[in-house]
C-alpha cells in the first residue's frame, strides 16, 4: 500500500503514539489463570498495569482462551463482561462487571472486540463522571470481531468501559496520545518501508511481523530521499 505525505494548512494538526495498550493476550493477564485451565473469574477489584477491574463474586469479569484476528493481532484470549455493568445508586460509584483506566488529557481510544450474541445488538460504553456522561458507544451486531475508535478531548479523568446490556467480549484496549505539530510541509511518496535492527540488520519491510523490541524505520521516498525514525513495539501481536 502506498503512503503520501500531504501539506497540510492547518492552524492545529496532531500525531498519535500508543502510550498505553492493554491485550488481553498477554502474559500479565494470562498469567492470572490457573496451570491446566482455559480460563479464570476476576471477582474482586483490582488494578492491572494502570487497568482497574471493578468486580465482585456476584459481577465478574470472565478471562478466558478465544482466537480472534484483525489489524495484524492475533488474540488468544478475551475478557468477557458477563452482563451488564452495575453502579450504586447515585451512578457514580462502581459495583461490578465495569473497567476503568485514568488518562491525563485528550486521547484516541482504540478497543477491539464484539457482542456474546451471534444476532443480538450490543453496546460497550465509555463513561467519565461515573455512570453520567457518555464519551464513547461500540456498536456490535454478532457476526465477527470489531475496532471502535473515538477521541476523547476532555481534561484529565477517569474514563470507564462496561457494557449497557448483557455479555460483550473485548480482547484489547489502546489509549494514544494526540501530540500537536504547526504544519506538515513534506509532499512525498513513500514507495517503501524498512525496519532494521540498533544495529543496523534489515529485519524486515512489516511493523506486523516483528517481535518485540527496538528498531529503525527507514522510509523511501519515490524522489530518492529517506527518513529515519527510531519506533518501539512493545507486543508481539
């Protein structure tokens, strides 16, 4: 796929970079279950690399094995939201069955997943205030794993992820951040792309299929010239 780089006249432009990803495959949750078992109930209330489950006995959160791909990941395993999300009776303070994570400002959130219905529409909700103000809506009619993506522009919060209704699977969640730049002045066709090792060992032409660690991208331009830039990955699906 080619790649241009556009001039852009803008007062306010953004780039985003990953600052926070949560994958439901990785060993900081998989490590949760049990030796000789496919899964683990979350019933109690913990934190998890800055990701709070809000649990109890009777409103859990389900970890279990499940293999989804989409967008190059290759998940194994997915929380499931046993039903719906539950909070006191003044909506701001959590019962069970609801995620949350705090960010310090305006941010894209990334979530992948889908409905436990193969027919029924469902929604996952992304709150701030609680229960009280709605920032974000995935919509998921059965059929295959979805992404949802929506900007979060406010100031620093606790932002909270549940479903309205019934089950709902997700399998990964990404917070990034939005860093602004004055104006984008380069028009340019990226014709190829190549990652290569600190030192200096073509690894590969795909982000997708590299393992973790550090590496340096070297775009080609279609007027001979080049751009190095040192990228970080951080999950290997």
């Amino acid at each position: 796929m080619k790649k241009i780089y556009v001039t852009l006249l803008c007062a306010f432009c953004a780039i985003y970079s990953y600052g926070q990803e949560w994958n439901f495959s990785d060993a900081e949750f998989t490590g949760l279950i049990a030796e000789g078992s496919t899964s683990v109930d979350i019933v109690e209330n913990q934190t998890i690399s800055g990701l709070t489950f809000h649990c109890t006995a009777e409103k859990d959160i389900t970890l279990q094995e499940n293999s989804k791909s989409i967008d190059g990941y290759e998940f194994t395993h997915r929380l499931k939201f046993n039903g719906s999300g539950t909070w006191d009776d003044d909506n701001v303070t959590t019962v069970g069955r609801i995620l949350s994570f705090s960010v310090d400002g305006p941010k894209l959130i990334t979530v992948y997943g889908m409905t436990s219905s193969s027919s029924s529409e469902r929604n996952l909700l992304f709150t701030v205030d609680g229960k009280q103000t709605e920032i974000g809506r995935f919509t998921h009619v059965g059929g295959d794993i979805g992404k949802y993506e929506f900007n979060y522009t406010g100031e620093a919060n606790t932002i909270y992820v549940f479903s309205e209704s019934s089950g709902f699977n997700i399998y990964a969640l990404k917070v990034a951040t939005a860093t602004a730049i004055d104006d984008v002045k380069v028009l340019k066709e990226v014709i190829k792309t190549q990652y290569y090792s600190i030192n200096g060992v073509l690894v590969s032409t795909s982000y997708d299929v590299l393992p973790k660690g550090i590496y340096i991208k070297q775009d080609l331009f279609e007027d001979g010239t080049s751009k190095t830039t040192k990228v970080s990955k951080t999950s290997a699906w």
